[in-house]
C-alpha cells in the first residue's frame, strides 16, 4: 500500500489523504507491518465509502481490512436517516450475519485428546458442510417465515437449545422488524434444505483448547480457563442471505440515480435508508440475520448431542454469539448529542465496552465479548470491548485475520491433501468433504491473526483476552 496517501495519527491510526467528494475522512486502524500488506484497493473503497450521503465521523477499516465488493471486507460506517443517510447491501456483504458462536465444554485438552479421532469423525457426520450440503430441519414457507421473524428464539422454541442461551447472543437471538415478505421466494426456497448446515468457504466447525489467557479477570468472568477446550462455530444465512443480498444490491444499483446518488462503484450501490427500497432492504436483511442467529443455533444443538453422546456432558454453555457482517441501528453519541444510526459492520465486529446497556448483567463490567477466528490450524482469540471505543469506528473492532491471497491464488499455490498432512503433524485433525475448499482456505493466504488483534488492541478497539489453538478443525 502506497503509504503516500496516508498520514499517521497514532500508533496504530492512520488517516486518508483527503480528496474532492469525501464528506468525511477516511480511517485505517493497523500497524505498519499489515499496512504494508494491505490491498491498495481498500483506499479506494474507504474513499468510496466516505463520500456517500448521510456518513458520520469517518469510514473506517479494521486491522484485517481488504478489497471487498463495494465495502472493503473490516469496513465500517455510519449513516444518520435524518441526514439523508443511506443504506447499501454492499456494506453488508452477501453472507448477511455471518457470524460466530462458542460454546464452553468444560473438558480439558487430555480428555478430548484422548478420544479426538472418535471426535472428529462424530462431528464430521452430525454437522452437514459444504457446497449444497442439506440439513435435517425441515422448513415449509410457513416454518420459514416464522424462523425470519423469530430468529435463535425460534429456534429455542422448536428444541434446540435453551432460553438461557439467547442472553449470550447479540440482540438476544431475535432482530424485531424483519420482514419475511421482503424476502424473495427464491431465496426462500434456497434455504429450505439448508437449515442446521455449515457451509463452505472460510466456515469452519473448530474445536479449540483455551491455551493462553491474557486477561485472567475477564476470562473468569467469560467461563474461560487455560487448559480447556471450547468449539467455535463459524457461519452465516447460507443461501438465503446470498440471494437477498444478491437481489437487492442489483435493485439499489438500479434505484440510486433516482435519488441523486452518484455512485463511484456501481458495487457501492445505496438508496436512502428512508426511501422504499431502503425499508425493503432493511426488512430483508434483518430476516436474513434471524436465518443466521437460527441457523447457529440449530448447529450448536448438533454439537451438543455429539459431546453428550460422547462425554455425557449434559450442557455446553454458550460463551457469545456475533454477527460480523450486518447494519445495525443503535445509539451513539456524536458532537455530545445521542443519535439513531445505521452502522454497516461488514467483515467487522460489534465490540461494545464496559457498561454498555446491551449486554448481559454479569458481562456488562468487563466488556462484549468478541469472537475473532483465525485461518484453519491457527490461533483464535476471544477479545474484549474496550472502554472509550464508542469514539472509535463506533464500537467496532476486527472479526479474523483477514486475506492476504485469493482463493485462485491459494488454489494454484497449495494442496489440499499436503495442508491436511501438514496440520496432522501438528495433531490438528482436519475433516473436509473438499480438498480444494481445504486448499483455498490455507493457512498461509491470509495474515497473522496474532497481528491483526495486537493491533485491534493497540488501537484501543478490543482488547486480548484468551488465545484458542485448534485440535479439530470441520470444513465444508
């Protein structure tokens, strides 16, 4: 990245030359090292970003940043409908509430260890991945539009988990105002089949032992302990949010010039947040994120039968669930007055501080959890909100480590089969139904999640509070 174009404000602040259109400045939070390897078109889509109507304070990018479809992917923004501010389904991205969710088993590594292989395989079976993998929750379009509303709760309601699960889920398992009639028919019917199913691409079923605990108050409050095992859950709205994502981005692109709307990528495409494409959308997308929280919670029922079955562990608490790819209306306080935004997180997580009302009574002291994954074999971490962040890319932090490769690039460059004997040698058990999904998602295309967090945390975003490493690892 040409660094020319940027002028440090902090450490880990970096500040966009300003140009002709920019209604606000443009904003990367990294060190130098992932500036340095950063994708020069994610300056262009900052710039992009920060010259649509309605944006407050700053379009910004996360430490994992790079080119997305119209929004960089860890790209942040704001947009205030009393400003004339406005809505884009590229800020979104096409996995709509693609996501996170741990859950806590309370074995050691030993014990898992010693049964890994019967591990792997159990939940290889239980949980359906890849390219049109299908479920074993069946949906008529009355049950589907019932999940569209009613999201984890749904869910809850039909067996899978429990109430008590949806405190530790964002928006407590259900957005309000979803609209299943904004919602095509076809997207409908891609997602019959596809309930209680993991995906393909960067999803990932991981089972995990907490191997380094940065903040041990934090991590007691959180139910983590150095030694333990926890499995993370990877995954968004599947085929349903592709298509409204999909469907919508194509009808904004079409609509924008009616409102005056100039757009400099027709992938930025956006309409008015008030307008009646913008409700559309608004109702879609917030179905979409209830198709997700469901979904994950539907697959964390699955892996709870499996550790049942084979540890007679009769509850695996969840930890937290967050979504990384959504707009969210919420309140902040710009120019010492509270207002309602629209903040479009793609590729980025919520990351509310200490305190916040949002968050459940025995969390709110320490901070949200944040969910950070890594790429297959290596670390994630369980972070923190930090206090004072609503100041920065308003409570945002970073969601992975982000791509340094493309998926041609990685497949011309690796093998599957040599990355599943690879992480063998490090007992990282790996099972997946594609050797070039496995190839496509190598360790070595993207950047140092270990970076990419110190970084989130130097900024002031999130802070350290567990290191997971992978033993088990399920692909689509």
């Amino acid at each position: 990245m040409n660094k020319a174009l940027l002028r440090q404000q902090a450490e880990c602040e970096w500040e966009l030359m300003p140009t002709v259109g920019m209604r606000v400045p443009g904003l990367l939070y990294a060190s130098e090292a992932l500036l340095a390897d950063m994708d020069e078109h994610v300056l262009d889509q900052i710039r992009n970003v920060a010259s649509l109507p309605g944006i407050v304070r700053a379009a910004w990018a996360m430490p994992d940043a790079h080119w997305g479809y119209g929004f960089p992917i860890g790209g942040v923004a704001a947009f205030d409908p009393e400003a004339g501010g406005v809505i884009s389904a590229g800020g979104v991205g096409f996995d709509i509430s693609c996501g996170v969710r741990a859950l806590r088993t309370g074995l050691s590594a030993a014990e898992v260890t010693a049964r890994r292989d019967q591990l792997a395989e159990a939940l290889f079976h239980a949980v359906p991945a890849g390219v049109g993998s299908t479920g074993n929750v069946r949906m008529d379009d009355a049950r589907m539009k019932a999940m569209l509303r009613g999201g984890a709760a749904w869910a809850v309601r039909q067996g899978y988990g429990s109430a008590e699960d949806l405190a530790r889920v964002e928006s407590h398992g259900v957005v309000e105002e979803a609209a299943p009639d904004a919602v095509s028919e076809q997207a409908r019917r891609r997602q019959l089949e596809e309930m209680g199913t993991l995906g393909s691409g960067n999803h990932y079923l991981e089972v995990q032992v907490v191997a380094e605990i940065h903040d041990k108050e934090t991590a007691s409050a959180y139910g983590l302990h150095a030694g333990e095992v926890v499995v993370s859950l990877h995954c968004g709205s599947r085929g349903l949010g592709h298509q409204v994502a999909t469907e919508y981005a194509r009808r904004m692109a079409t609509a924008a010039p009616r409102y005056g709307i100039h757009l400099a990528d027709r992938e930025l495409a956006s309409v008015p947040v008030r307008s009646e494409e913008g409700q559309a959308y608004l109702g879609a997308m917030r179905a979409a994120v209830n198709c997700a929280l469901a979904n994950r919670q539907i697959l964390a029922h699955l892996v709870r039968q499996v550790f049942h079955k084979l540890f007679r562990l009769e509850r695996l608490p969840l930890l937290y669930d967050v979504s990384h790819n959504v707009c969210s209306l919420e309140r902040h306080v710009v120019d010492g007055q509270p207002r309602l935004l629209f903040v479009h997180r793609k590729g980025a997580t919520r990351a509310f501080g200490p305190g916040h009302p949002e968050l459940p009574e025995d969390l709110r002291p320490f901070g949200q959890p944040v969910l950070v994954g890594g790429s297959m074999g290596t670390a994630s971490y369980v972070l923190a909100g930090m206090a004072g962040n609503d100041n920065r890319a308003f409570s945002s932090a970073c969601h992975g480590a982000g791509r340094s490769m493309s998926r041609s690039e990685a497949m011309r460059k690796y093998r599957g089969e040599d990355i599943v004997r690879r992480l063998a040698h490090r007992n990282i058990l790996v099972r997946s139904r594609s050797l070039r999904g496995i190839a496509e998602e190598a360790p070595d295309a993207y950047k140092s999640v270990a970076a990419v967090v110190e970084a989130t945390e130097r900024a002031g975003l999130a802070r350290r509070v567990a290191r997971l490493e992978p033993l088990i690892c399920v692909k689509g």
